[in-house]
C-alpha cells in the first residue's frame, strides 16, 4: 500500500511540474508579445510626431504671416492690426495716400493735411494698441476663447434646429390645412352627388307614378269594353263543362269496372291503396232512400214530420302561401313549446351563412376541419346548405359555454331545470338551451352582471392600467371586466358628483309599457319583470330592478329631446313578445378630468391640460381636486398627442419622493386662470421651502463643522497629554538608569 501510494503522489508532482512549467512559458511568450505591440505602437506614435513637426514648421511660418498664433497644430487667427508704413503699398493711388505720403515725407503744407496726418497717425497708434491688448488677452484667455466657440457653435446649431422645427410645424400645418381642404371638399362633393341622386330619384319615382296611373287607366277602359265579351265567354265554358261533366258520368257508368280504395297493413303501418272492382252482369239498380218520418204531437194535434239527416261538410284544404306557413302560432303560456319556436328555427336552420359563421362552423367541427381545412368558409357554406341543416348543426358564431359559466347559467336562470334525468352534463344542457333558446332572447351568458356603455366608459377612466391598454376601446373595458375585472373586485359603477349625485345608480326606471316619458342621455327598453310568467294575461308583478331584467334581452338608443312612448317602435325591435315591459333612463356624466397615466407611463392622446401631481395621500387615491390641493405642475397640449408622465416633461418635481399621477382635462373643466394663478403661488412656495431647506442644510452642516472641530481639538489634547506622560515616563526611566 505505502509503495502504490508513493507512485501516484511522483505522478502527482510530475503533472504539478509540467503544469507550472507551461505556465511559465506562456507567460513568458505573452510578455514578449506585449513588449512587441508596445514598441509598435511607441514607433507608429513618433513616426505620427515627427510628420506633424516636419508639417509644422511650414505651418507656423505661414500663420505668423497672416498674423496668428500657432498652437498645438492649429493657427489662431487674430485681428489685423492698422499697419502704418504699408498702408500705401506698391503704388496705391487716390488722395489718401498721397496725404499719407507726404505726412510720411513732413510735406504736409497746410493746416487741413497736418490734422488729416494727426488723425491717421492716431488712428495707427489706436489700431496697433489695440492689436498688443487683443494679443496678451489672447495668450491670457485662449482656453476661454475655445470654449466660447464651442458654445457659439451649440447655439448656432439650437438656432438652425429651431428653425427647422419652426419649418416642420409650418409644413405640417400647410398639410393640415390641405387635407382639411381636400376633406371638405370631398365633403361637398358628395352632398351634391347625394342631392342630385335624390333629385333623379324624385323626378323618376314621379314619372313612375304617372306612367302606372296611365296604365290603370287603360287596363280600367279595357275592362270596361271587354266586360260584356268576358261574359259570353264565361257563360259558353261552363256550358262546356257541364256537357264534359254528364258525358263522363255516362261512360262511368257503362264502364265493367271501376276504382275502389280500401285500408291494408304493411310493414306494421296502415297503407291506402287503389284497386279495380268489376261490376257484375246485371245491372244495378239505384236504391232510393227511405224517407225516414217521425208523429210528433203538436197543439193536440198529431203530425208527421220529416227527419232530414245531417250531412258533415267538408272543408277544402287550401295550400298555404310561405308567409303562412312560417307564421308564427301565439300563446300566451311561456313555460310550454310556443310561439317563439319556429321563428328560432327560421332563424337557425336559415340556408344564410356568412363568413364569419362559416369560419365558426369550421371551428366547432372537427370533421368539416380536417375535410376543407381551417379558412375554406366557401366549402363550409356549402356543406351547411346540404347537409348541416338536415343534421340540424350549429353555425351560430359565439363561443361555448365552460364550466364556470354553465354553473352560473343554470343557477341565474329559475326555469332553465338540469337534473340527472336529462342524460346531459350541467354544461352540455346548458349549451344546449343556450344554443336553442338563450340567444334569441338575450340572455346573459357571463359569471358577473351586464354593465352599460356609460359605465364600461366610467371603468375605463377609472383604472390606468385599462386606460394604458384599451385607450378609447370601450366594448375592450366591458370584455375585461366580464373576464377578470369582477374577480379583481373592480368598481365598475360611475361615481357621484356634486352636479350629478344619483349617477351611481346607473339606469333607473321611468315608465311602464306604452307609457310616455322623457330622458337625457340613453333610453333602454327591457322587460318589467326576470319572471317567465309576467305575461299580460297574469296579474302584474312588481317592477324589477335593472340589474336584474339585464340578464335578459335589452334595446339601448340615445334619447332624443321629446317625449317618447315605452314600446318597441322606438327601439326597433319588441325584446320579449307578449310580456310586460318597462324602460329605464341612463343620466350621461359630464365631462369631467380624467386619470390618464401613472408615473413613468405614457399619457395618451389628451387634447388639453396634463396635470402632474400627488397619486395618494393618507393611503387614499386622489382625484383632480386633492392633486390640486397641494403643490403640482401643469402642461398644455393641443395636438392630440402622447406625453410622458415625469417630472423631465413638467419642468420639475412638484413633490419629491413621493409617488405622482396625471390626469388629462380635455373637456376645460378647470379655469386656466385659477391654473396659472396656482402655479405662480406654487413657485413662490417652492421657493420659500428651497430657502428654509438651503437654511437647515447650512445649519446642519455648521453643526457639523463645529462638531469636527470639537472632536479634532480633543484628539489634539489628547495627543499632548499622551506625549507628555511618555516623555516623563522616558525621563523617569533615563534618570532610574543614571541612578
């Protein structure tokens, strides 16, 4: 054991070696490669270094020529200075230089040349004192000279930005203004279109009327002309007929035989059938009924009277017309199968399908998919108007009931009975009703109650998060709120205002069937009772309230300023034929602020005032009325544009470390007045709370100060003291040591 443990630890060592070994070498060969780019690179930099001295050389020579500077490879341009002697250079003519040049020569002879000389000498001496100042302030202030041209360089491209922006809105605005044009004028195009068809219309729908009345006219002269001829004919067929009648009943009678019917039994079902009867040699002699006589007693006296036998007439059958025979039968008890059935299944089993339902039809049934495929809707027309409507298949385009809604279905709805008998599941029977009678009458299919368009409108501005993901989608918010809105405990009710203080109620009852009434905003039309039996026929029930007729058919229609009578004429349609209704008015809120975004969330498409503020104090979430209550900031936008909710957008925070929103007035609820007047009281505070805060902050900080400076003089005497007992103790220990 001790020599085979010995073996593997020489092993051990040896790969130890070879590894430390390897990782010398590499090390060694990546230094050498780094020496390598290191001197690269040293070579490249002086090789780049002498170019730009060999090129600098002729570069300085050429600046100090034009009169500049030459610094780090770049000549500084300063201004020409006044130079005196060479003004009137290589042969410069005019009266100038030849004053110069006699000032230059003392020939100035008169009193006007000599203070023409004074003042061009001055004007030299100003200019060349002016180029010595320019010169040492350049030396001075080079760098600040750099970097106020940079920042002339900044502002001249924020000018040229502005005005390319300032050229953009003006394009776009010429744009607008063009497609507003173009919009109106196609606009006016079509009401002229539209007025001149309706004109063509007229003038045909006159001549129409007056080519008919001519044609009636002539028919009525016609008839009138053609009555006596009509009759004669009248008269010679049936004299015809009567002829035909008795021959044939002749040669009936001499016929051998004759056809008799009579009652057989085949395959188990009792069959008519028509056989041949021969009549026999002799002939057959009509029997004569006996007149069948009774004595009845009449005033004493006795008299024969005569019994005439009843004879049962038998109506003819006439072929019913479509219309009547789709008519529809009514009753007036709803529990039994009645009036509604055949118009449901005129209406189900119609040869009608459209894309929409044959792209549901396809997705309901497997076998119609694996057959035509997912998208062939044509090929699923097809096969409903041959075979799906004799199989009675579904092509209504809705989805089936699950689980959860079955369960609420069946427990929502009293006479809708599942029980084991039946042979079907909870939700296999509840489709099935659904499917036959559910839809027809608008019943409702979802796990929480129907909300109206004005409330899905007050769900929407309530939340953010719907408002982020829907925008102005309203059907979107009612969706939500019947898939997860309910289960998240969400209100979806409009709140009370000072104005309006029984909005929250939603739709309230006004009238009762054919009643009149007036309303100002939506007008519905329901049912008066959820029970099946309030039929006029019973004695009237007690007015339901809306949220519970709403689980039925409903009619909704914007109430126009008049009176309007309770019944289907207005809505268009009667929602439950042969029941007692009622109709309910729905107040529209006014247009009040609404919550459009939450911090660091777009706050989309507001066409007016953006407030950023405070989202909630004490714990409880504010409306417009507590952001203003404390300090907030405000932007303008007109444009129906997006925003981004941060303080960067506003100019500043108005309340730091606390979480914010944005609301959106876009209806002008708030004075622009009291806005600005509440800004610039805002700044004010702001600024009083900057000062006491810069205040308390050098107030902490000399507090500091001094606290440091205490402690530092402390440590200082604490040091002496220190060193002073050690240099007594050294003196003590130097004088022991001496004894």
């Amino acid at each position: 054991m001790t020599s085979q443990s010995s073996v593997v630890e020489q092993q051990k060592r040896a790969s130890e070696k070879l590894k430390r070994e390897y990782q010398a070498r590499l090390r060694k060969q990546l230094e050498i490669r780094r020496r390598q780019l290191l001197a690269r690179r040293r070579a490249a930099a002086a090789k780049r270094k002498a170019s730009r001295r060999a090129k600098s050389k002729p570069m300085k020579i050429k600046c100090k020529n034009k009169g500049g500077k030459f610094n780090r490879g770049r000549c500084i341009a300063m201004n020409k200075r006044y130079r005196f002697n060479k003004f009137c250079k290589k042969g410069k003519k005019g009266q100038v230089c030849r004053i110069i040049r006699s000032c230059r020569r003392g020939q100035a002879k008169s009193k006007g040349e000599r203070v023409k000389c004074r003042r061009i000498y001055m004007r030299w001496r100003v200019s060349w004192m002016r180029y010595q100042s320019r010169r040492r302030l350049i030396r001075r202030q080079y760098k600040w000279r750099t970097t106020r041209r940079i920042r002339r360089v900044a502002e001249r491209r924020k000018r040229i930005k502005i005005r390319l922006e300032r050229r953009r809105r003006t394009m776009r605005s010429r744009v607008i203004r063009r497609q507003r044009m173009i919009r109106r004028q196609r606009m006016l195009r079509r009401r002229l279109i539209i007025r001149r068809r309706n004109i063509r219309r007229r003038v045909m729908l006159r001549k129409r009327r007056a080519r008919m009345l001519l044609i009636r006219r002539r028919r009525a002269a016609k008839r009138r002309r053609m009555w006596p001829l009509r009759q004669k004919q009248a008269k010679a067929k049936r004299a015809k007929w009567l002829r035909m009648r008795r021959l044939r009943a002749m040669r009936r009678k001499n016929r051998k035989w004759a056809w008799r019917w009579k009652w057989v039994t085949r395959k188990g079902k009792r069959t008519r059938i028509r056989y041949k009867w021969w009549r026999r040699n002799s002939k057959r002699t009509r029997k004569t009924r006996s007149k069948r006589t009774r004595t009845v007693v009449r005033k004493g006296k006795r008299v024969v009277k005569r019994i005439r036998r009843r004879v049962r007439k038998i109506r003819r059958v006439r072929r019913k017309t479509a219309r009547q025979r789709w008519r529809v039968k009514r009753t007036s008890n709803p529990q039994t199968w009645w009036s509604y059935r055949l118009r449901i299944n005129r209406w189900r089993f119609s040869r009608r399908m459209s894309r929409t339902q044959g792209y549901w039809y396809l997705r309901r049934y497997s076998d119609l998919r694996k057959k035509y495929g997912a998208r062939n809707w044509r090929a699923a027309q097809k096969h409903w108007r041959e075979f799906g409507i004799k199989e009675r298949r579904n092509k209504l385009a809705y989805r089936d009931l699950n689980e959860w809604e079955s369960k609420e279905y069946l427990r929502r709805f009293r006479d809708v009975t599942w029980s084991t008998k039946t042979k079907m599941t909870e939700t296999q029977y509840a489709n099935k009703h659904y499917m036959e009678w559910g839809i027809y009458e608008g019943r409702n299919r979802h796990r929480t109650y129907r909300i109206t368009n004005i409330q899905a409108k007050c769900y929407l501005n309530r939340y953010v998060d719907l408002a982020q993901r829907y925008k102005r989608n309203y059907n979107g918010a009612r969706n939500h709120w019947y898939r997860k809105g309910y289960r998240m405990k969400r209100n979806p009710k409009c709140d009370n205002t000072k104005t309006q203080k029984n909005i929250a109620q939603g739709p309230r009852h006004v009238a009762h069937h054919y009643a009149k009434f007036r309303c100002v905003g939506d007008a519905w039309f329901t049912r008066l009772s959820a029970d099946q039996n309030s039929i006029y026929k019973t004695p009237k029930p007690k007015a339901d309230s809306f949220l519970e007729v709403s689980h039925f058919g409903m009619r909704r229609k914007r109430a126009p300023n008049r009176w309007i009578k309770c019944q289907g004429r207005f809505w268009g349609k009667d929602v439950a034929p042969h029941m007692r209704k009622q109709c309910f008015c729905e107040a529209k809120p006014r247009s009040e602020p609404r919550r459009c975004a939450k911090e660091g969330q777009w706050c989309r498409r507001c066409n007016g005032v953006v407030f950023y503020g405070v989202y909630k104090k004490n714990g409880k979430v504010q409306d417009l009325e507590g952001l203003m209550s404390k300090n907030y900031r405000y932007k303008e936008k007109y444009n129906n544009s997006n925003l981004r909710c941060v303080s960067k957008t506003f100019g500043g925070d108005p309340n730091r470390g606390i979480y914010k929103q944005c609301f959106c007035d876009d209806a002008k609820f708030v004075n622009m007045k009291k806005i600005k007047a509440d800004f610039e009281y805002n700044r004010q505070q702001e600024l009083i709370r900057r000062n006491k805060r810069r205040l308390r902050l050098m107030a902490v900080q000399r507090r500091r100060r001094l606290q440091q400076e205490k402690e530092r003089r402390m440590r200082l005497l604490k040091q002496r003291a220190e060193a002073e007992r050690k240099r007594k103790l050294r003196e003590e220990e130097i004088a022991r040591a001496r004894q």
